[in-house]
C-alpha cells in the first residue's frame, strides 16, 4: 500500500495553486481573443469559433485535470466575463459548472500523453460533453415555456434539429480546429518539458482521482447533482430571477477596444506566475545542491 502511495501523483499546495492561476491567465487570454474572431454565416447556419478547447485540455493532460479545470473556468468569469462587463448574475454558473465537468472528465481519459489514440478521445469529450451538456438545457428551457424556440431561416421548426446543427457545428469547428489538431501537436511535444520548468515532474498518468473513481457511485451523484445546480441556476436567470448580475454602464464608452485591458491585466497575471514558478525552481534546486554538498 505504501509503494502505491507513493507512486501517486501529487503536487504542493503552491504547485496547485500555480496550475490554477496558469489555467486560468492562458484561457482567460484565449476566451478574449475568440471573441475578436468574426463568425460567417452560410445560408441559416452560422460558423463560428466557441472557444480554443486545447488550451485547458493541454493543461488538464500535462498537469492536474481537477485544478486547470476550475482554474480555466474562472479564468473565463475573471478575464472574459467581469473585466468586461460581460457578467450575467447567476445563469453563469452553468457554463461554470459544464466547462469545469468537461475539461475534468477529459484530461482523466488520457492516461498517456504520447497516445494519440486518447488524445483524440479526450479531445472530442471535452467539447461534446460541454456542448450536450449546454444544449440539454437549452432544451428544457424551451420544453418548459421558460425561454421562446430561436428558429433559423431556412430550417424546420425543432428543437432537437436546431440544437443538432448547432452542436455539430461546435464539434466540427471547435472539436477539430480548436481541440483535436492543436491537442495532437502540442501534448507529445509540451509533455516532460514544460513541467520541470515549472518545477514538477510529469504526470505519468498517475493522479490521486482515476476514472475509475469517478464511476463510482459516490461521484456519479455528485456529477449529476452539479448538473442539476447548473440547470436550475440557468432556469432562475432566464426567469428572471437573477443577481450580482455586472455589466457597468461605464465600459459601452469603451466599446471593443477595453477587451485590450482585459488581455493585459490576464498577460501580466501569467507572466508573474511564470516567474515566480521559475525563481521556485531555481531555489529547490539550489536547496537540493546545498543539500548534496
């Protein structure tokens, strides 16, 4: 049992707080330049680019899949949503609560960085559980008379076919383009360089919470319960039954142009984080050579 143990990976409390904070200053960056990214329109289908899934997928493969999970989705509420006045109150908790879920499920399915066989699984997971999860809502906000059916020119009035070509579209676009392809590249080439830069070794598939776990029914409750929060807090939003709702009437002056702040202020946080991962590095490794000597 104590071999066990000690083959399992585990970071400090400083190294799970740098995992968290790196998450969510580089998906923070991400999220804000997507929204520079025009979407087209072809006939009654509209293509565009939901948001760059490899950056916390990378991050969840490399490190700990629980802390660059919540770290990304933070990352998006902080940098993408109230530094932009963008914040809606309590409806945002359900995007919180699926990217969160998403990202997790994700990086545990990969249990060897250099399989690109699970790098594509999770790759595809990520963003099909994100957006099912997303559209599963948007039906019951529809089947309940709680939100009015947004139909497209040119297509059928249902449901399911209007959430079906929008989740399509999202697995096309952001599944391949945005997910699959970079995934593919950067993990094998990122995978037992970037850690012991950062500090901490490489991850080799040995986390404290395996899949296995999750399947358990202890975490499955627990899984679909967050499920139903973030429903039920998207179903009082759209109810009108909403607060803490931050979208300051100050910033419209602004226009596009303070979404610049917004990648300064997430830039400054990840290069500080960088350099005080470094400067802790250097000093372990000189404690380790004092140790030596």
């Amino acid at each position: 049992m104590r071999s066990l143990l000690k083959n399992r990976y585990e970071l400090t409390q400083s190294q799970k707080l740098m995992v968290f904070i790196l998450s969510m200053a580089l998906y923070g960056i991400s999220n804000m330049f997507t929204e520079l990214i025009p979407s087209i329109q072809l006939g009654p289908i509209e293509l565009k680019v939901e948001y760059f899934a490899f950056i916390p997928l990378t991050l969840c493969i490399l490190f700990h899949p629980l802390y660059a999970a919540i770290g990304a989705s933070f990352g998006e509420v902080i940098f993408g949503e109230l530094l932009l006045g963008q914040f809606g109150g309590l409806g945002e908790l359900e995007k919180f609560i699926e990217f969160t879920l998403a990202m997790y499920i994700a990086g545990l399915l990969v249990r060897d960085p250099k399989n690109r066989r699970q790098l594509a699984v999770a790759s595809f997971v990520a963003v099909g559980i994100d957006q099912l999860l997303g559209a599963i809502v948007d039906m019951g906000k529809v089947w309940f008379g709680i939100e009015d059916l947004e139909t497209l020119p040119g297509i059928p009035e249902s449901m399911l076919l209007i959430e079906g070509i929008g989740f399509l579209n999202a697995m096309i676009i952001t599944g391949i383009l945005f997910s699959l392809l970079p995934t593919w590249y950067l993990v094998p080439r990122l995978y037992g360089k970037i850690e012991p830069l950062l500090g901490m070794k490489p991850r080799d598939g040995r986390i404290p919470v395996t899949l296995g776990d999750i399947l358990k029914p202890r975490l499955l409750i627990l899984a679909i319960v967050s499920i139903f929060i973030a429903a039920a807090a998207e179903f009082l939003a759209e109810s009108d039954i909403n607060f803490a709702v931050w979208e300051p009437e100050f910033l419209e002056q602004y226009g596009n142009g303070f979404i610049w702040v917004s990648i300064g202020a997430a830039t400054i946080v990840l290069v500080i984080t960088l350099f005080a991962a470094v400067r802790s590095r250097r000093r372990n490794a000189a404690s380790l050579e004092e140790v030596k000597s």
